[in-house]
C-alpha cells in the first residue's frame, strides 16, 4: 500500500492537534546556541507545534536539503515542506513509526515522563538536487499541556549516510534521566509493545568486547585494523562480526550499523 506524505501530516493533526489557541515555544538566543551545538555538519534542527502543526523555529541549515534561501526562513517552511523530501517506499515506514511513537507518548508513558525521553529512528531522503540521503530522526517534548500531551517538540535531523546507506524499521525511546530506556522497538505492526524491545535490544544482547567491535566497525574499520587495535587475530574478529550479526539479527554490517544509530549506541560522528 502506498502512503502519501500528506497521510503522515493529517494522523499528526488527528492525533494531536487541538482547536484551541497554542502559544509559541519561547525559545531564547541561548537555546539557539545550545541546539547548534547539538546538531552540527549536515543536519538540521527545528521546534514544532504539535497542537497547530506548525513549524516555530528552524535553521538556516534546512536550506541544504529542502534548497530555499535563507531568512526569515521561519514563514516558510511547513511541516508538509520536510516530509516531502522522504522517498515515496519510505513514507508508510515513517507512519508506522509515528503509530509506535503515538502509543509510547499518549497511551504507555506516564504524563509526568513525557519529557524525560527522546525519539530515534532512521529514514531516508532525496534532497533538492536529488541526492539520497540516509536520517537520523531525534526529537524530544519541550512543553506539555494541561492534560500531559506534548505541545512543542524539538527535532534534529542529521545526515548519517557515510555511516550507512539503509534505514531500519525500529524506533527507540532514550531515557535522557538514565532510566529505563526502550531500544529497537519493531514497529511494522503500528503498536508499542515494551516487550519486543528485549529480543532486539542490541547492547543488551551484545557483550563488552562485541560492542567494542561493533563501534569500530561503524567508524569502517575492517578485520585487519580492529585485530591490530585489540591486539587479537583477524579470525577471532570475523568470528565475532559473525556472532554479532546472529544475535542481532542483522543481515549485514551495514544494517547493523543503522540499528545501532538508531537505538543511539553509536553517536554519529560528523
């Protein structure tokens, strides 16, 4: 079945928009810096409201992917405007995606949590010059209303494709508090179900030396180059990829990688 990018737009305002008057986000120059710093290199970031659908705040950065000039940029860009950059196989990804985060927020987690987590998942664009991008998709709540639903959202989007070339159908729920966090959580069925994330949780399957390869070879390292770091042979290295892959159910190095992006084991490096 075929998604159009528009579906994704009206379930958010089914699912969140209310007909009342919203106020903005009152974001300051030093929140500003802050998200700079937060989303450098080939990313951009920006503050939406959840209640209007509109878009408050986003940088100059944008303009690298969507390829509108810069100022007063604000005016715009609409939330239509992003999600016509992912490619079409990928909007009904996108939608289930947004069904899990839907059911995480308003049905599973408590009111008072809300702001305690943040989202992850990977998907994938073209930009204004047809190039194939693969995204990293980050967002937190920054405000809530009277009855605990989130209002104003931030967002950062980072282009990790010299990382990978693939997106996976997970999404995860990082605990900025070190709580319980929820990694990898399958989402083709459209439902959070806080089980599925202990069969494919990537570090809690993994031991410390499988992480340990698991990062190097994120940054492209091969056999040879890890076996010379850890000080180990090549064979016990490709023994290791192989028993990564099995216990992660990845079909490749590549899908691995994205997993792991996507769960925020491994932080992109721009």
């Amino acid at each position: 079945m075929n998604v159009d990018f528009n579906s994704i737009a009206h379930y958010w305002k089914h699912s969140y928009c209310k007909p009342i008057e919203s106020k903005k986000y009152a974001n300051t120059e030093q929140f500003k810096k802050m998200a700079k710093l937060m989303a450098p290199g080939k990313s951009y970031y920006y503050i939406a409201n959840f209640q209007t659908l509109e878009i408050e705040m986003i940088s100059d950065s944008v303009t690298h992917f969507i390829g509108k000039n810069p100022g007063s940029i604000e005016r715009k860009i609409e939330i239509q405007n992003l999600l016509a950059l992912a490619l079409p196989e990928e909007i009904e990804k996108i939608q289930r995606k947004e069904q899990v985060i839907r059911d995480f927020f308003m049905d599973y987690l408590p009111s008072e949590k809300v702001q305690d987590y943040k989202v992850l998942y990977t998907y994938i664009l073209k930009d204004y010059e047809d190039s194939r991008r693969v995204m990293l998709h980050q967002a937190t709540p920054l405000s809530q209303d009277s009855e605990g639903q989130f209002v104003h959202v931030f967002s950062i989007h980072t282009d990790i494709s010299h990382l990978t070339n693939q997106s996976v159908e997970e999404v995860s729920f990082l605990n900025i508090n070190g709580d319980t966090s929820y990694l990898n959580v399958c989402t083709k069925n459209g439902r959070f179900d806080p089980k599925t994330d202990r069969e494919r949780n990537i570090k809690n399957n993994l031991s410390e030396r499988e992480l340990e390869i698991t990062k190097m070879l994120a940054k492209g390292l091969n056999a040879d180059e890890i076996a010379g770091k850890l000080f180990i042979s090549s064979h016990t290295v490709r023994t290791h990829r192989k028993n990564i892959l099995k216990k992660t159910n990845s079909r490749n190095t590549t899908q691995l990688v994205s997993r792991c992006i996507a769960a925020g084991f491994i932080i992109p490096e721009i």
